[in-house]
C-alpha cells in the first residue's frame, strides 16, 4: 500500500464524503489583512495554512476548494504579503499565510508580516489548526524548525502536510514521511501523522478533506452542537 492510500484509510468513507461536501460550496475571497486592526471579526472555524514561500499554499487551496484561481498562485517568492482569508459560508474559512524563508521585499515589510503572523496566531481564538506544507523534495527547514517552535509555545494546533507528492520518488517521498515523523515525535504539540499532496495530481486531497471535515465535526461536538 502507497503512502497515500494509507493516509486516506485512516479516514472513514463517511468522512470522506463529509470532506467532499465540506468544499463542494462556492468559495469566494473573503477578506485581506495586513494588520491585526484589519482583521475580519473571529466568527465559525479557521483553518491557516502556513508554510515557506513557493511551497504550493495557494496551489494547494486550490485543489482543496476545486477552483483554480480562488488563492493567486506565482512563481514569484514572497508573492502573497497578507493573511487572505477565503469562505463558503458554511462556518469555516481558511486562512492563506505569507510565505516565510524568503520574500521579495524590504527586510522592514518581512518583518511586519513575520509580527502579524505570531499575534494572530496567538490570539486567534476560533483558529482551530494550522497546516504547516513541507515541500516533499526537501523536507524540514531550520526556518520550519522556528514555525514549528511558535506553534508549540501558543498551544495551536498544528499538522504538518507534505506537498508536491509526484515531483518526489516513491523512496525518496517514503524516507521523507518517516524523517518527518521522527521530528514531529519530539514535539507533543504537533499532530503525529503526516499528510501528503499533490495539488497537480489530487493526490492526497479527500484525505486532506477529510480530516479538516473531522476536525469541525470534533469542535462541533466540543461545543455542544448538533
């Protein structure tokens, strides 16, 4: 059994189907910040994907959403300078986060966005998970490392999603799954299981689905709701 194959049987058909559903709306760009003050009012389930420039965020949400200009996807490093924020209105939004590790911009703006991502991850409270994306060709970065570290100390929680799945070899991609696994043993905050992705080829995406449409069911209950 592939990797990803694996992944999407620790999913239920039920949950699968509720992951389809759950991005078979209408997704529309919601809001842009670039400033805590700016921020759209916390309302309904968030979801961040974070994550270093040019490691497919935008592609990602694309697949994820079926739409394929929804997140503006560029070659250019440092494109995406705001916390964009996309919905169905169905209670959830995700959250598209500036790139980190390299930007195209003054090291003055850099750092701005590095001060927003931190408070709004610290004081988001309806911000359920942030999807870190790990290119599978190179894996963890000591960049990712510091992510990794603000995201244990504000008690987020966080899963980490291994992209761009048919750009690696099997054994390569496998030796990748499990060096990841090894880190994220270390770290008690981070969710132990690995996702893997390909937004060119859908591979990995009902997975990716799916456990956002657990992770809603799970809050839905925590809150008492039907």
């Amino acid at each position: 059994m592939n990797e990803t194959a694996a992944t999407t049987s620790a999913f239920t058909p039920a949950e699968i189907e509720s992951g389809r559903r759950l991005f078979a709306g209408d997704w529309q760009f919601a809001w842009a910040a670039s400033s805590l003050e700016t921020l759209p009012p916390a309302r309904g389930l968030e979801i961040a994907f974070a994550g270093r420039s040019n490691v497919g965020k935008s592609s990602l949400i694309n697949a994820l959403t079926g739409r394929k200009a929804l997140a503006r996807t560029s070659h250019t490093p440092g494109r995406t300078q705001e916390l964009i924020f996309f919905s169905a209105g169905a209670g959830l939004t995700i959250v598209d986060m500036p790139g980190y590790g390299y930007a195209s911009a003054a090291k003055t703006k850099v750092a701005a966005w590095t001060a927003l991502i931190h408070a709004f991850l610290c004081g988001r409270a309806n911000l359920a998970r942030v999807y870190l994306l790990v290119d599978s060709r190179h894996g963890l970065k000591p960049t990712d490392d510091s992510v990794l570290d603000t995201l244990g100390q504000v008690a987020v929680s966080h899963e980490i999603v291994l992209t761009k799945a048919d750009q690696t070899k099997p054994a390569e991609l496998a030796a990748r799954i499990d060096a990841t696994r090894s880190v994220l043993a270390k770290r008690p905050a981070a969710f132990p299981d690995v996702l893997v992705t390909s937004a060119r080829t859908g591979e990995g995406i009902p997975a990716l689905r799916a456990a956002i449409a657990r992770l809603a069911a799970e809050r839905s209950r925590m809150e008492g709701k039907p």
